[in-house]
C-alpha cells in the first residue's frame, strides 16, 4: 500500500487535476445554462466566465504541487538507493584494500616469504 509513494502521489495528481477541470467546466456550463431564469443575469454569467477560466488552471496550478511532492519524494528514494550502492561498494572495496594492505605489512616484516607473498597477493 505504501509501496512507491511517490508514483502513487504522482497520479493522484494527476488524476484530480483533470477532475477539476472537468468539474470546473461542467459548473460553468450549468451557471451559464440556468443564467438565463434569473433577473440579473449578468452577474451570472461572469462569474461562469471566471469559474471557466480561473478553475482550471486553479485545478492545474495544485496539482503542479502535489506532483512536484511525488517527484521529490521519487528522487530522494532514488538517490538513496544509489548511497547505499556506493556503501556497498565501498566496504567491498574495503576489505579487499584491508587485505592486501596486511599481506605487504607481513612481507615487509619478513613475516612471509616472496613465494607466499606472490601466492597472496594473487588470489
């Protein structure tokens, strides 16, 4: 369920933002349809006017937010993923460098013989 939150977030977005334009729109076309029974029609029809424009891209304008959450939320798991990748690595690297660092400490201490040094460091 809460599995790949931020693509999760990413189409909830995107799926409200064209619910409320479509909502948007269909409310201006009911104002503009059920002006024309009242008296001061005018006022009406300009705020169905306003609702068919401001709306939308209203309904737009959030889900560029709610989207850009998603996207963050996407690129921080991602760029965990990749740390710990490089952590791995690392301590991969680590132990091979821990090795053979200690294979030279003992040839140099003559604690090792050439053939034996030649055979560890080989492997």
């Amino acid at each position: 369920m809460f599995n790949n939150i931020g693509r999760k977030i990413k189409k909830v977005a995107n799926v409200f933002c064209w619910i409320g334009i479509v909502g948007y729109i269909i409310l201006a076309i009911c104002l503009f349809i059920t002006a024309g029974s009242y008296y001061n029609t005018g006022d009406i029809v300009a705020s169905g006017f306003v609702i068919l424009f401001v709306g939308p891209a209203l309904s737009w304008l959030v889900s560029l937010f709610i989207y850009g959450f998603g996207e963050l939320i996407d690129k921080t798991n991602e760029i965990n993923e990749n740390i710990n990748v490089v952590k791995h690595r690392l301590a991969k690297g680590n132990t091979k460098n821990k090795r053979s660092n200690e294979i030279e400490r003992l040839y140099s201490e003559g604690l090792i013989s050439e053939e034996e040094h030649q055979l560890l460091i080989s492997q």
